[in-house]
C-alpha cells in the first residue's frame, strides 16, 4: 500500500520522492517518523537487487525499480537523487541549481579518493558535470548571469564553493544577483 505525506522539518520524516514535482512540494511516499527507525529502513544500494531501493516498514519490505524514484530523504534530512541509474547525494536542496557531491572510488595522485561535483538546472533538470561550459549552456537565455559567471568563476573547482555570507552555494548566489541588477 502506498502512502504519501507532506514534511516540513528535516527531522520529521523520510521516505521516497516518486518524481520531481513531489520532490519541490515536499510529498513523500513511504513516509515514516524519524522516531521510529528501528521500525523503518531504506536501502538504497540492496546486494541482490542493485537496481532497487528496499524500504523496510513495520514488518513489510517494498521494492521499488531506482528508475521510477526522483530522491530518497534520509532522516537526517540528506537527499539522494537517482538519476540514469546512479545515486547523487544533494548538497543544496533548498536552492535553484541543485549542487549533488560524488566521491569516487579510485584515488588520485595525492592518495585521496577523487570528488566529482555535478549540477542540475533545476530540481526538473539533468544532472550534468558541473563546469563552467555546462552552466553556461544551461543558462544560455540570461545573459546577465553568464556574464557575472565570468567575472566570479575563473575555474570548474571554483563553480562548488559555498558563500558563506549568503549561506548557500556561492553560484546560487550570482544566479539571484543576476535577477537583481
């Protein structure tokens, strides 16, 4: 049975958004209170179904095909976007362009796993590589934010920094200024 609910809080409830649109008015499906985990479990990686998420509740266990889930909302309020069968952790869900954060399993030269940024245009939009070419073809149709994308970035790393005066994601913050001047 398929139940569906509107949070509000972060530490209120987690559950599955089903498409985009439940994802942007906050509509889980398979909903639970945080409260009670030891009822409740989302697998989103399950070892003999990879392809699935596993939602365990009261006793029940749901599987659901990744290709048919926009996000999953974990209690401690991160959101997992599944897209073209991979899983991409979101690291701004309250803003426009949407910031996900991989980190990969191969290390680079300095010994570390490499972390790879990628970016949708909005909560509808492909999630792409975040680069400084593909945020700009993605905004193609504002001029002014394009502008202002060359005179604050000068590099694709730079593109994942956080504006710490605006609390949000610093091109998130270039995006509203172009509106405003």
């Amino acid at each position: 049975m398929l139940s569906a609910t509107t949070c509000f809080s972060q530490n209120e409830c987690c559950g599955i958004y089903l498409k985009a649109n439940d994802y942007i008015s906050h509509k889980l499906s398979y909903p639970a209170d945080c409260e009670r985990l030891n009822k409740y479990k989302i697998t989103t990686d399950p070892i003999f179904q990879p392809d699935k998420i596993a939602i365990r509740q009261d006793g029940v266990t749901y599987r659901i095909p990744k290709d048919s889930i926009y996000a999953v909302k974990n209690c401690d309020g991160s959101i997992i976007r599944m897209y073209a069968g991979s899983e991409y952790p979101l690291l701004n869900p309250e803003e426009t362009i949407m910031i996900y954060k991989v980190l990969g399993g191969s290390e680079s030269n300095d010994g570390f796993n490499k972390t790879k940024y990628y970016f949708s245009k909005d909560a509808q939009g492909k999630i792409e590589d975040l680069t400084i070419a593909k945020i700009k073809a993605a905004f193609s149709g504002n001029r002014k934010f394009l502008d202002l994308v060359d005179l604050e970035f000068h590099s694709d790393a730079e593109l994942s920094a956080y504006d710490n005066i605006n609390k949000k994601m610093k091109i998130n913050s270039v995006l509203e200024k172009s509106f405003t001047e």
